[in-house]
C-alpha cells in the first residue's frame, strides 16, 4: 500500500447516478468475510480477475459496463485517465494525489488514499469453494460438440520435381544455397564434399560437358590481391572504387547519406500500404562498401567470372547446365530491390514456384546492358527448347527466368499441360477471372466454380472462355445461373442463362418463383414471363392486370420497375399492347402526393412507335417533370414523430425484426420461432425453427436465424417464397454480418475470420484469415466492402486497443486497410460501423452531475465523421448504429427509450419514443429503419417516403 503523503479530502465521495464500471471493491469489515466473498463469487464471469487490495477484495471486470451506483453489489470504480477510482475527482484532488497509470485510488472514511500497481495482490476465488461433499455422478453427453468448418479451397501443392519429366538434371549440392540466396533468407551451411566424391563426379562428367568452378580464394590472399590495386578506378557496371583515402570516404560517404535523406511521409501523401520508400541502415553501409573499399571489386571480379561461365554455358549449348545457373529476371529492374553481395548457385531442379520467391527482393547488379544481354539468352533458350518439344522446361524459362507469368499459363495451356496452368494461374496471383478459366480448362469444375463464388468473378471468366471455348463457357454459365438461383436472385439467374435457348426451361421456373417472391423484381420477371415464352403472354395477364390496375401507392415501385423493364425489350405487338395500361398507371401515379416523379419514363414511353399509343398520346398531355423529392432527400419534409406505450405491447417478445419486399416484416420471436408478417399485419407463414437473430440476403428472399445453444450457436435457414425452414448447422460465433448475397456469409470465432458458403450441405469456409489478433467486436458487408473492429487485450484481459481491417470484395478479399483506432483511449461500450470502414464508439452513460456544458461529447470520433449529434446530460447515449446516409442514435431517461434518427447531413428527420423498462433495439438499412423491444412492439419507418407501420404481434 502507498497512502498519499498528505490526506486528500474529496468533496464527492462516491459516485452517483449511472457510471460505465470497471471494477468493484468488497470490504469484509462492513460486508462480513462470508458476504464479501459471496458477492465476489456471485459478480464472477469468464476473464474477471480478483485482487486483494485494503483488507478488501477488488474485482476487475472482462469488459466495462454501464450500471446504476444505487443497485451495484459493491463499491464501483470508473477508469479515468488509466486511473481506477471510486469517486470522481477534481483536477486539483487528482494533481494532489499524483496517482501513476494502473493506481486505484480508494475514498474510505473521507479520506482519498492511492494505491500503487504493486500494492494489489491477486486473488484465485476457486480456492474458496469447498468441493469435499460433492459426490461425483454419472452423466450422459448431449452429443459430440460441432466440427471445426471446412475449408473448401486447400492451397494447391507446389509441382514436384518429378512434374518435369526424365530430362530435368540431377540435384546439385549447392541448389539450396543458391534459393536462399535469391530469397534473401540465411544460406544454409552445405557439407563439405568429399574427394571421392569430387572424383566420381568429375569422371561421371560426360566428354566436353562444360562446368564451372568458382575457386575458393583465402582472406589474405583476396586483402593483398585488393590492396595491390587500391588505387587503380575499377568499374564494372554500377560498382566503382574512387581514388580517396578511406577516412576522407567514410566522413564524405555519411555526411551525403545525412544531408541527402528524405522526409519519410510527405504532406497529403496516399496512406494505402507501399513498399519501402528508401534503403535502411545496413544497405546504405553495404553501397558505400562496394563504392569506397576493396570489397567493391571482390563481388565486382567474383560477378564478372560468374557472368562470363553463365554466357558460356549458353554459347555452347549447354542448356540444362545453363539453366541450373540462369539468373532471374523481373518484367522491370526494382530500384528498391537490394545489391546481393554473393554469387548464385547452381539450382538442384528446374521447377516452377506457383507461389513465387518468398523473401526480399535481391538484385545481381550489372547494369540494364547485361540484363537485356540475359534476357536475349533466356528467349533463345525458351524457342529452342519449345522446338525440341522440352515444354515443361520451356515453361519454366518464362515463368521462373523471365516471369512471364500469363505468357507461360498460355503456352501450357496451348501445349495441353492444363493442370500445371491452373495451378501456376492460381499460385502466381493472376487474375481471378483467369485463374477461374485455367481451373474449368482442367476439368475441376469445383474448384473454379469456388474461386469464382469467392471472388465474385463468374462475368470475367466467363467473357475469357467464350473468347476462345464457347461450349465450356455455355456450361460455366449454366453454373453461374444455377448458382445464383440458389441464392434467390432469379432475377440475374435468368438473365444469365437466357443467351442458353436450351436451358429456357430452367428460366422457366426461376421466372415464376421470382414473380411468386414479388418486389421490384418480381415486376421485371412478369414483363420477361408476357414477352419471353410462347404462352408466356396469357399466364401473365392475370398478374400484370392486377398490378397495373392497383391504385396503391405502396406498389408504385414496382409499377415503376415494370415500365423500366418493358423499355428494355424488342419492339413486338405484345409490348405495343402492354404499353398502354403501363402509360395510364404511370399517369395515375404521377397525380398522386408524396410519390417521386416517373415524368421521364412517361416520356420515354410516349416515344415508342407503338400504335397503341397513338390515340393516348393526342388525348394526353406530355407530362412535365416534376420537383417532388423523396422524403429522405427533401429536408423541408416534415419530422416523424412515433409515439408507442405499454397498449401496443404484444404477445411474444420480439427479438429481431427485418423488412422485406413488398412491406412483409420477418419476425424473429425466440424459441417460438420466426414469423412473416404482410402489410395489413396479419400472419402469412410461421417458421418452427428457435430464432433470436437474423441475417437477411440482400434479395430479401433467404434468411439464417440464430439461436445460442451454449457455446455454438444453432443456424437454420429460411426460404421465404416457399415458406418453409431447416436446420443447418451448429457453429461457434463470436461476430457476425448482419447481411449476406444469399451464398456468402463472413462470420469470425476465435480470432479467425471466415467467409462461409451457406449453400453447402455443411458449413465450409471458402475463404478464411486464421488470425487477427484479437476478438472481433462487429462486422458490416455490402457488396463491394468488408469491414470489422478487433479487440485486443493484454495478458491479463485488460482493454488494449481496437483495430479496425477494410477488405475489398471484387476480384478478392483484398486487404486495402488496417489500422489501430488512435483516438480510443478507453474500452469501448458502443462500437458502430459501416461496410466501407467508417467507425464510431460512444459512452454508454453520462453522469447526472458531471461537469461542463449542456451540449457534453458523448461521441469520440474514431476517424472523421459524418454525424454530429447533441444531448442533455441528464439523457444518457446508449447506442448508435450507422449507413451511409443514416443514423439512428439511443438515449434513455428513466423508462423512456427514444430513438432519434438523422439523415447524412445531421438533420433530425424521426423520433421514436418506447416507454417500459425493456430497451430498444434498432436495425437500419438504406431503405428502412426497424425497432422493437421484447414487449412486442414492431414499428418500421421507409425511409424513402417518410411512412411510419406499426406491426402487431398477436
């Protein structure tokens, strides 16, 4: 214990109100032992730590949390400054204390007494629990705990040495000196070669085979051969050695690398990840070696006699001699790439590396001159080996000497060695759409059909096989359609397979479930079912008619979507007879308040020459756009002001609500299951299937519901046009995306980061970072960006820091962002974010007599933000979710809930207040904002125009 060297005496002694606790303090001598100890044991979860401090027990908890003074089961202590005090402390009391980062400072009897970090002891509670009467029983597993996900894509195993045919050379000794040379790793230490051995080599030589010696040469011999030419000016390419003494060198050499060096980052500079902007210490010390003392031409003679050999091998026609020795070469020379100071040796195989050289980049030096020498030589090599019909040797030329990566897949591919095209495709980093291509080449049609789920690059491989092989690009876009369907997109699925006339009838079906499913896209199919079949125009009469006739200003999108659609199609008499009940819907909306213009679209269809329209266009007039906006654009809109109390509640608790097309609302109700809700509110399926969360697709035709069941999670998937619900799998989460496209789910558990295939019979990830570092906290998807937080904790569960990662979806993941939030000096209570990486914490609570002014920054801005939002103190900030365009803030006071929602430019535009004890949740998209709380009560708000739907749940 450290008490302060004078007593301090706090004006407040204790904290009061509601406070974000860190830690709670237990005295025996007011609780008793037993009760303070019970109370320790009772406040106990997974990661809290016991420390014995003051004659009393002090209990840090895993992670901070708001609670009210009153109702706490011990003394509470709030971080402040890296501090853990029970009461708060003025600036003056705090500067008399003078406490270190990790102290707590204790208010007992009045008087403030500091305790230094080494004072606290830890405590092991287990210790306490007396286990002599338990009485061990048998019992009776529930089943095996879920398996570990599998990985759908193995990294593709390097080709062996045997890939290369009888013709490749034997090992040499010295290979493995010669890749860690050019990798810029340790070179091993090689054992000497016996002299027997020399011999048989030597006469195991066929007749005029050329070799090359590189003569060991001894430390003194090489300093007096150097020393006796100190003098003369060597140069041999970039490599020189002056004519001055070398103290005056070394002086000159370091006040050049001083006065010459460079700002690191310069103002406004990119912060996307780069390469080294400029040699270290070592490699400044290494070029001045090589310009200002002998050992410049050491390594400058040594890579002139390797040089000459490596030239002679090819002169004399020597290839495979030659090529254990060949150099490689990069498409540019690095500038950055540092001067390797050894000479390479021979290779003890030719292979291809798919996955390339691991390691620094290392450079022979010689000047562009002897490169473009070498390279003539490698394109020699590569011709003649090519007519001789040596291919895998020929491919190795351009991959591994040239690195011509795509120029060697094509020459593979054109000599059918498709399998080593594939996997030199997919190791080397090319393109995802070409490495798609080399896999369907090779007949695996599983994995190329992976990578391109994956990556997200079924339209790029596609246009590169119909290039050159039409028919395996007809049966790639047959799985591309087949996929999607199964994902509940018919909409793309049918586009996609219509160029097929004879897989018509799978369109077929996909069209009339998409219509079945409704929505804008339902709209668009019933115009592709009218003109795109035969009969097609009689069995969608009925439902274009009830569209069209349909005055309801809710199903004007779709209206919208079906003129859209039928602009788009060929001129025919059926589009000329569905042009005119289009026009008078449209013109029927377009009377209507509060619906966006389509005055353009009307005028587009008066274009067509169609002459059904003739007499409607004399009849009536051309429409003049119209300035009406949006309610979510229009800031003169009025603010929504939603009012729901305890006579709304209904009669299961809602845990999740989402909101579909057409204005249906799935309701996740807990262990009664999920329900599908219609816009007049009355029950259109139940799914019996335990759901507390859901994860939606973007069709808004699939869901995941989520249930805990102890450690793993249950997750069931549910078919919303065919109505009907199964159970998938159990897996272990930690953090999930609120959303997914219908096939990719990223979730993350145990510090691993997976990208999941929801239509495999079995979860299996197919792609997956196996480790962050941390626990992930929040996760957010669109379709172009992934983004989630890592929490880090140091070694005994303290909170460290957050670090937020950004991925690009197209063509990846790619990595485009990582980085630690700098302004997060505290654990964060409420974490927010978008998919594009955009981050905000916020205080949980505020205490009712903290100082300051009465507008308090509840918010800490982890990066710059778009929301700027203001409170009372005595309203304490409970939560934040964010979009692009909107926010949805949560205050509590008392038993009032209110959500206050704002658009991108801050303006508030709704309000929504529960009253009750349960707290709201609240869920936001683009199109609309959902809250609910476990009474039952469900309103949602479409936030295109400003419509308020209150859902019973009965």
């Amino acid at each position: 214990m450290t008490p302060a060297l004078e007593a301090v005496r706090p004006r407040a002694q204790v904290h009061r109100g509601t406070v974000v606790v860190e830690a709670w303090w237990f005295h025996p001598g007011l609780l008793g032992e037993a009760e303070a100890r019970r109370r320790v044991l009772e406040a106990w979860r997974p990661g809290v730590t016991v420390w014995a401090l003051a004659g009393g027990y002090l209990l840090k908890r895993a992670a901070p949390h708001p609670g009210a003074v009153e109702s706490a089961p011990g003394l509470p202590l709030v971080l402040e400054s890296g501090v853990l005090t029970s009461a708060p402390l003025s600036p003056n009391e705090r500067e008399r204390l003078a406490p270190p980062a990790g102290a707590v400072v204790l208010v007992q009897a009045g008087v403030a007494r500091m305790y230094a970090p080494g004072a606290l002891r830890q405590v092991e509670p287990g210790t306490w629990l007396d286990v002599s009467a338990w009485r061990r029983v048998r019992v009776k597993g529930l089943g095996a705990p879920p398996e570990p996900m599998k990985r759908a894509l193995e990294p593709v195993p390097a080709p062996t040495r045997e890939r290369f045919g009888p013709r490749v050379p034997r090992l040499a000794p010295e290979a493995e000196r010669m890749l860690a040379r050019m990798a810029g790793r340790a070179v091993p230490e090689v054992e000497p070669e016996g002299f027997f051995a020399r011999l048989r080599r030597v006469f195991s030589r066929k007749p005029g085979e050329a070799t090359l010696t590189v003569r060991r040469e001894g430390l003194f011999a090489r300093l007096r051969r150097a020393l006796r030419s100190r003098t003369e000016g060597v140069r041999d390419g970039s490599i020189s050695v002056a004519r001055e003494g070398f103290f005056a060198r070394l002086r000159r050499a370091f006040r050049t690398e001083t006065q010459g060096a460079a700002p690191r980052h310069a103002p406004g500079a990119s912060t996307r990840p780069a390469g080294p902007e400029g040699p270290g210490a070592l490699e400044q010390l290494k070029a001045w070696m090589l310009r200002s003392t002998p050992l410049g031409r050491l390594v400058g003679q040594r890579k002139g006699d390797y040089l000459r050999h490596l030239f002679e091998l090819f002169e004399q026609g020597d290839l495979d001699e030659a090529l254990r020795h060949a150099i490689p070469l990069g498409k540019d020379l690095d500038a950055r790439a540092q001067l390797a100071l050894g000479v390479p040796g021979p290779r003890e195989e030719l292979r291809i590396h798919p996955h390339g050289r691991g390691g620094a980049a290392r450079s022979f030096g010689g000047g562009p001159a002897v490169f473009e020498a070498l390279r003539e030589r490698y394109r020699d090599t590569f011709r003649r080996l090519e007519r001789e019909g040596r291919i895998d040797e020929a491919a190795f030329v351009l991959a591994e000497l040239l690195d011509a990566t795509e120029e060697a897949v094509s020459f593979l591919e054109r000599h059918g060695r498709l399998q080593l095209a594939a996997e030199l495709a997919e190791g080397r980093n090319l393109p995802p759409g070409l490495v798609v291509r080399q896999w369907f080449l090779a007949k695996d049609v599983e994995r190329a059909v992976a990578i391109a789920r994956r990556s997200g690059v079924f339209a790029d491989a596609l246009l590169r096989l119909e290039k050159t092989h039409p028919d395996e690009a007809q049966a790639l876009r047959l799985l591309w359609a087949e996929s999607l369907a199964e994902a509940g997109d018919w909409q793309r699925a049918v586009s996609v397979v219509w160029p097929v006339a004879s897989a018509r009838h799978l369109a077929r079906a996909w069209v009339e479930r998409g219509i079945q499913a409704g929505g804008m896209s339902g709209a668009k199919l019933l115009v592709r079912l009218a003109l795109g079949f035969p009969d097609g125009f009689g069995a969608a009469r009925d439902a274009i008619h009830s569209l069209l006739s349909d005055d309801a200003p809710a199903h004007a999108p779709e209206r919208l979507a079906f003129a859209a659609e039928l602009l788009r199609e060929d001129a025919s008499e059926a589009r000329s007879a569905l042009c005119v009940p289009t026009v008078r819907a449209l013109m029927r909306d377009e009377a209507l308040e509060g619906l966006p213009s389509n005055a353009r679209l009307l005028q587009q269809l008066h274009a067509l020459k169609a002459p059904a329209l003739a007499a409607l266009r004399t009849d009536l007039p051309t429409p003049a756009p119209s300035a009406r906006e949006p309610w979510g654009e229009s800031h003169a809109a009025p603010h929504v002001r939603v009012w729901m109390d305890r006579s709304h509640a209904g009669a299961h608790a809602v845990h999740d609500a989402v909101v579909l097309p057409g204005r249906r609302v799935l309701l996740a109700l807990g262990e009664a299951g999920a329900r599908l809700v219609g816009p007049d509110g009355r029950t259109l399926a139940g799914f019996d299937v335990p759901a507390f969360s859901l994860v939606l697709s973007e069709q808004g035709h699939r869901a995941l519901a989520l249930a805990r069941r102890g450690d793993p999670w249950r997750v069931s998937r549910l078919d919303l046009v065919e109505r009907r619900a199964t159970h998938w799998c159990d897996l272990e989460l930690d953090a999930w995306a609120p959303t997914y496209d219908g096939e990719r789910w990223f979730t993350a558990a145990h510090g691993a980061v997976s990208m999941v295939d929801t239509l495999a019979a079995e979860p299996r990830s197919l792609w997956r970072v196996s480790e962050v570092g941390g626990t992930v906290l929040r996760m957010a998807v669109d379709a172009k960006h992934l983004s989630f937080l890592v929490l880090h904790l140091t070694w005994n569960q303290d909170f460290e820091r957050v670090e937020r990662w950004c991925y690009e979806l197209p063509g990846g993941p790619v990595l485009r962002g990582r980085a630690d939030m700098q302004d997060l000096r505290e654990p964060p209570a409420s974490l927010t974010l978008t998919p594009d990486g955009e981050a905000t914490v916020g205080r949980m609570a505020v205490p009712t007599d903290a100082a300051g002014p009465d507008t308090w920054p509840y918010l800490a801005p982890i990066i710059p933000r778009r929301f700027h939002l203001q409170a009372r103190r005595d309203v304490a900030r409970v939560g934040e979710v964010l979009t692009r365009s909107w926010s949805a803030t949560r205050f509590q006071k008392g038993e009032l809930h209110t959500t206050v929602l704002r658009d991108g430019a801050g303006h508030a535009r709704a309000t929504v207040e529960f009253s009750g004890t349960p707290p709201q949740v609240v869920r936001l998209t683009e199109d609309w904002c959902a809250i609910h709380d476990l009474h039952g009560r469900v309103v949602w708000l479409d936030l295109h125009s400003g419509e308020v739907h209150r859902v019973p749940v009965v």
